[in-house]
C-alpha cells in the first residue's frame, strides 16, 4: 500500500508533512469527493471483505467505492501513517421509519486527538448525511457545513449526531420521497459512545448487513457521490442529484428513474465506477435514504 497511490487516487496535490486540521481537512474533501459510498459489491454477487489490503486494492487500485467499513478503515491506514492519533469508534444508525436504533453497532467511525481537542472524521456515510469536514466533538454546538448544521448531543456518554435539514425544491415532484421524510426539519444519524473499537469487533457486523434478507444494503443497492456543490446517488434505478443550497437556503433536488440500459453508463459517468461483474439493481426496501 503506498500514499502517493492513494493520493493520486483521490486526485489530493497538497502538502502532507504536517499532521494538522488543515491537512487532515483537505484529504477529507478530497477522499468524500472520489471515493463513492457504494454497496455494489453484494448486488454483483461479491463479498465485502474486512481487510485493509483488500480495500486498498479495491477503492484505490480498482477505483471503486464502499461501505463505511472500508472507507473509514482506509482513512484510518491514512491518517495514521501521516502521524495523527487516530481511534475507531462504533455507532448505531438511526432508523425514522422505525424511530429506533438497532441493538448492536452497525456503522465504523473514527475519533482524531489533535493539538488537545476531539474530532470525528467519518468519510463512510454517504447520501445527504455525509460529512465535508472532520467536526469537533463538543455538544449543542451547531457546526455550519455545506450539507446543512450538524451538531453533536451528548447523553450520559453517550453522544448523537443530527443534521438540520434545508427545504427542498424538487424539480419532478411525482418521484420524491414521502412526506413525512420531507417534512422532517431534524434528521438524527446515529449515535455512538468514546469506546476504542478494535476492527475485529466490526466482523460480524460486515456479514450480517450484506446477508441478513431485511439489511438495507441487501434491499438497496447504493452508490452516492458527494461533488463540488452537493451530492449524487443512485439507489435501484432512481438517480436523484442534489445541489446545496440553490437558492435562500434551499436545496434544489432532481430526480430521475433510469431504464436498464443506462445504469452502466450512469455508474461509469456519474460515480466513475467500472464493475467487473454483472450488476442487478435493487431497491425493495421502503426505507427511506433521504
């Protein structure tokens, strides 16, 4: 594994001498903008392997993308070579159709310790919930990002992360999502504690979400793209393309529905993704990613 590889991967020209905000900041930006979130891995009839080589070899060397347990784990190689005091940390994804969050740690995010402050850097989220910047790990404090405010509650240890959500104009009305989703003004993401996590402990957590028959990544397939201005994802046939805030805080949302025939050229296009094997969007879940 070798960072001038990876650095060219993410198209990153910048100085990396000093293990500061700035530098950690720029590679962030860099890494969420090329590297998608994608899960496309189990609809093409592959396995998702918990291996830093074969992540390596597969986010930087095959250009693809991943969950957030190989871009995290990647990140974490990443800034823990260029000197940062890098710790990984579990969480648990929020679910609002349910209004709950699952028994057991679902989601790989990591905690950086620099010049006596915390800071949560997680690449590995994706859709509209991503992060663009590393945030620092202080409670009821709104921290601006182009995405919309983000902010941290903490709880008895136990810390949440939300994001305060724009109004939307969606350009074709007919295929948005459901009302209730849209009429949310505050998305919980997920919530998390400060204890060390150990990679081994996310092995079961890797097979159950790309086998169990009711995990949202075996129901959906997904690849989402953050770009300079907001993001893209395609999950199933569905192509929905997001620019931040368009116009008097407000996101401008299109959304189209793609024949077959033109996911290939789409994946390849739009997310700079080249299958190897045959792909088969799905989307059968009636969870909502939006």
């Amino acid at each position: 594994m070798d960072m001038k590889e990876y650095f060219d991967r993410i198209s990153y020209r910048g100085s990396h001498n000093k293990p500061d905000l700035a530098t950690m900041s720029d590679i962030f930006q860099h890494h969420i903008q090329a590297v998608p979130f994608e899960n496309l891995s189990i609809h093409c009839g592959e396995g998702i392997e918990l291996n830093l080589e074969a992540t390596y070899n597969k986010i930087v060397r095959k250009k693809r993308g991943g969950w957030c347990m190989e871009n995290n784990y990647l990140l974490s190689w990443v800034l823990k070579t260029l000197g940062y005091d890098v710790t990984l940390l579990g969480a648990k994804v929020y679910v609002p159709e349910l209004d709950a969050y699952p028994d057991e740690i679902d989601h790989l995010l990591l905690q950086v310790q620099l010049d006596g402050k915390s800071y949560i850097v997680d690449g590995g989220f994706g859709m509209p919930y991503q992060l663009w910047q590393p945030m620092e790990l202080i409670s009821g404090t709104d921290q601006p990002q182009t995405p919309g405010v983000f902010r941290f509650q903490e709880e008895s240890g136990t810390w949440y992360l939300e994001k305060v959500k724009r109004k939307q104009w969606v350009l074709n009305q007919s295929t948005s999502t459901s009302q209730n989703v849209e009429n949310e003004v505050c998305r919980r993401i997920y919530l998390f504690t400060l204890q060390p996590r150990d990679i081994e402990e996310f092995r079961g957590c890797n097979a159950h979400l790309q086998t169990a028959p009711d995990s949202l990544f075996v129901t959906k397939s997904i690849c989402s793209l953050q770009t300079a201005d907001g993001v893209r994802a395609l999950v199933g046939w569905k192509l929905t393309e997001i620019k931040y805030n368009y116009r008097d805080n407000m996101d401008l949302v299109e959304i189209r529905i793609l024949a077959d025939e033109e996911i290939e050229k789409t994946l390849k296009e739009k997310f700079n993704i080249t299958l190897d094997k045959k792909f088969v969007p799905v989307n059968t879940s009636r969870l909502s990613l939006f």
